[in-house]
C-alpha cells in the first residue's frame, strides 16, 4: 500500500482564518488593529466569551468555537500563575486559548488593580488585551500603561523566558527581537469605569494616550451609588446616566467600547452606542443556564405524562425504552 500523502500545509481551507494573529501564539495578537476596524465597521465588531471558570480544559472548549475575544477574568476568577501562563506544560489559559483557536481569538486579561503579579504573568503569556478594574483616574491609568508597555512607551520589565533566540522568536515586524515591538503595537489598554468618582471622571481617563477602549462595571458601580444591584430589566436612572455619559465620552475621544450583552437583542443598539467589542457567552452562567433548563424541561414532561387523564408511568421505567443506555 502506498503511503498516506500529508496534507499540505499551505492549503487555506485547512486552517482557521485569523487576520490579527501574532507571528507565534505565545504572543498578543493584534487586538488595536482589531478594535480600530470594528470601530468603523459595525460588520467586524468583535464577538467574545467571559472566562470565569479556572480551568485550561473550560479554555480549550471555548477556543475550540473560536470566539474573536476570550476574556479570562483573573480578578474574579481563581486563576493562580501556572494555570494562566506556564510555557513549558499545556496548562497555560491564554496559551491554549490562542493555539486552540489557531490564533483567531484575542485574549483579554481583567487582572486584579494591585496585582502586578498577575499583570506581569498575562502580559508575558501573551494578553492582548488588559481590563483595569475600578478605575478612577487618569494618573492610575498611565501608571498602568508604564507596567504594560515596553520602553519608549512604558517600563515593562522584559522577560528572557518568552521564546528562545533565533529559534523562536519570529516577528511581524522588523528589526522586532524578542517581538518588543509586537507587544507595543498590539495589547491594548481598558480603563474599566465602576464607581461614582471614576463615572466624574471619565473624560481625562478616556483622553490619556494610550488607551485603547471604555468599559463599565454596572455592578460595582451600582453598589457604589447605592443602588440594589439590577441586571435586568430597565436601568435605575443613576446608572442610565453613568451609562450615557460612558457611550457620549467614547464618541467624544474616539474610543471604542467594550462589554457584555447578557441578552442577544441588546446588541443592534449597543453597536450603535459605540460598543466594537461584546462578550454574548459567560460559561459558568451558560452551564448553569443549561442545566437548569434541562431539569426544568424534564419535570415540566413528567408533571404532563403523570397529570390527571394520563397513564402512570411504570414503576421500572419506560417501555419505549428510556431506561436504555
């Protein structure tokens, strides 16, 4: 028997189209340049997942859909440092999340505001995107820019164990070694507005160079104002207005807005808002949201097989066969 010709590398049909990948996965794809295109075109906003759930085989089965944005959200969500960056073992979050969508989907980090810990391990994983959370001011947001560019823009510590020299560390750019230019040009930075002080105080946080979308944290911000915390339904006034005042100052600064749409129909308006980047899935409320319809659905088909008027069923089962694995 001949042997098996290997299919050709080269053949496009085989691979996951991923326009804004990096050179090598192991570091940021070109989230600006994804975020400036969808700001212009509504067509190529940007579609995501929440990762809440500290597990790299959740991180797989969400990359495997390949989403445009994996948002792992480190602040909320039990991520210790090997599970989100371990180059030397398949545990690593953000490694799997770009290698297991060949590159399509963009990782964006909500790192905890006082942890440069977990800053540090995600920007050398290869984030491309960086949510500070509870932000209040345009002082924090350029400290923050300091930590997460390379000089000239910033002071980030380089670090030797990101790829090997001249074996792998291979660039879109010229003249890029250890691909210093690549991180400059793709991560983005997202102010993450959750307080009364950090709605005031939007316009200078949105006019800082280098900030690359607005977003805002309705719950804690809600807590802040005083308000019993609400997801559905009509916004209380205090954050209607929080929210206008987002969306006007995002327009303002030619900032585009990133968050979540718990609900699909919100996001023909959010789109028009201003909004280039919207996560539609959160897995834990998705598997929960599963589950729940699951057994809501089989009680609701047992209370109408065993309701007045209807054959019992048989105490050992189903004689069509429902006890069969």
């Amino acid at each position: 028997m001949a042997p098996t010709q290997p299919q050709n590398l080269e053949q496009p049909e085989l691979h996951t189209k991923a326009p804004h990948r990096a050179a090598l996965l192991t570091y940021p794809g070109n989230f600006r340049e994804a975020l400036r295109q969808a700001a212009e075109d509504p067509k190529k906003t940007l579609f995501g997942v929440v990762q809440g759930i500290p597990s790299v085989f959740v991180t797989k089965v969400l990359a495997s859909t390949k989403p445009d944005i994996i948002w792992i959200d480190v602040e909320h969500g039990v991520f210790d440092r090997s599970t989100l960056y371990d180059y030397f073992t398949p545990s690593s979050a953000i490694h799997a999340a770009q290698h297991h969508s060949e590159g399509k989907s963009l990782v964006v980090v909500r790192v905890p505001k006082h942890d440069e810990v977990s800053l540090t391990t995600a920007l050398d994983a290869g984030a491309a995107g960086i949510i500070v959370p509870h932000t209040e001011s345009a002082e924090e947001v350029k400290n923050f820019i300091k930590d997460i560019y390379y000089p000239p823009i910033g002071q980030r510590s380089f670090s030797p164990w990101t790829s090997t020299p001249g074996i792998s560390d291979a660039s879109l750019y010229p003249n890029d070694p250890f691909n210093v230019a690549t991180s400059n040009r793709h991560i983005c930075v997202i102010p993450q507005i959750e307080s009364v002080k950090g709605v005031e105080n939007v316009e200078e946080i949105a006019a800082v160079e280098g900030v690359s979308a607005l977003m805002l944290g309705p719950g804690d911000f809600m807590l802040d104002a005083r308000l019993p915390p609400k997801f559905t339904g009509p916004p209380h006034p205090t954050l209607a207005a929080a929210i206008a005042k987002l969306i006007a100052t995002g327009k303002k600064y030619k900032r585009p807005l990133f968050g979540a749409a718990q609900d699909p129909e919100l996001i023909p308006v959010m789109v028009s808002q201003g909004y280039a980047a919207i996560c539609v899935a959160f897995d834990m409320w998705g598997l929960a949201n599963t589950v729940h319809k699951g057994l809501e659905r089989g009680r609701e088909l047992v209370a109408r097989q065993t309701g007045p008027g209807k054959a019992k069923m048989q105490a050992n089962g189903d004689v069509n066969g429902a006890n069969e694995v």
